[in-house]
C-alpha cells in the first residue's frame, strides 16, 4: 500500500492509499515512502489546511469500516470547516447514540480529512483518540476557528 509522510504542527502524518483513495491517516512517519499523484495530492492538500489557505478537502476518500460508522464518517464529512456539533447531533443524523458516535469516531482511518475533531460532546470538549488527544483537538478546532474568525 503506497504511503506518504509529512512534518505537521500535530506530529508527522503518514497518509496511506489503496485502490485509487486515502485509506488511512496515521501519527508517525511512515517506513515505507512510496510517492503516487494522489498522496502528493492529499500531503499538499495538508500542508495548505495547515497554513490556514484551504478549508475543505477534495480528495476521494475510502474509510474501511461498518456500514453503521462509515453513515457516522459521513456526516462528519458534512459538517462545515470552522463548525462543531454535538455526538448526540451526529447521532440524530446517522443514527444510534452519542456513545456509539463517540466510538465511531475513535474507529475513524482517516482524521483530520474526515474531521472527527469537530465532534464535541455537549458538556465540554469529548475526546480525541489522535496524536496527543486532547491537545490535538484543541490545536485543529483552534487553527479552523481562526480562520474562520479573520
């Protein structure tokens, strides 16, 4: 499966593709480098939301999972650049409870393209399974809010 890394404010990323779409988002430089069109597309797609100069991805995307977790991936796909919603929100679009959302999303293969982070819960921030948890969420909410603000 061919792999592309890249140094990010939230720790190196390695982005995976299989059959002609991202699979797979992972923390870590990856072992093997393998360059293709579209892992150059979704490394410079990164590197730009990063830098704050894109707010949405256009990549196609190929999360392996449930049917029940890829309708949660999905509406957080629909959730706009800058926005949060609650998991019981996401429950009400995709169905089953808050709890379940929360474990869809830890399950999430490709964060940050499928923006996981923009789930809160509704007294407080939730969690975040992703690099350094909390302080990773709090680092993408923030780079989105700001520039959603200027």
């Amino acid at each position: 499966m061919p792999q592309l890394s890249l140094h990010s404010p939230i720790g190196d990323l390695t982005v995976s593709e299989e059959n002609g779409a991202i699979v797979a988002v992972d923390w870590g430089w990856g072992r093997d480098q393998q360059e293709t069109p579209l892992l150059r597309r979704a490394v410079d797609q990164l590197d730009a939301y990063f830098d704050g100069t894109l707010d949405s991805f256009d990549l196609p995307l190929a999360p392996s999972g449930t049917a029940y977790r890829r309708r949660v991936w999905q509406a957080l796909c629909d959730i706009p650049y800058g926005q949060t919603r609650t998991y019981a929100d996401i429950a009400a679009v995709a169905g089953g409870v808050a709890r379940s959302v929360g474990q869809a999303n830890g399950c999430n293969p490709i964060p940050i393209f499928i923006p996981c982070h923009r789930v809160v819960a509704s007294a407080g921030l939730g969690g975040y399974s992703g690099g350094d948890g909390l302080d990773t969420k709090r680092y993408l909410l923030d780079l989105e809010a700001t520039r959603t603000a200027g």
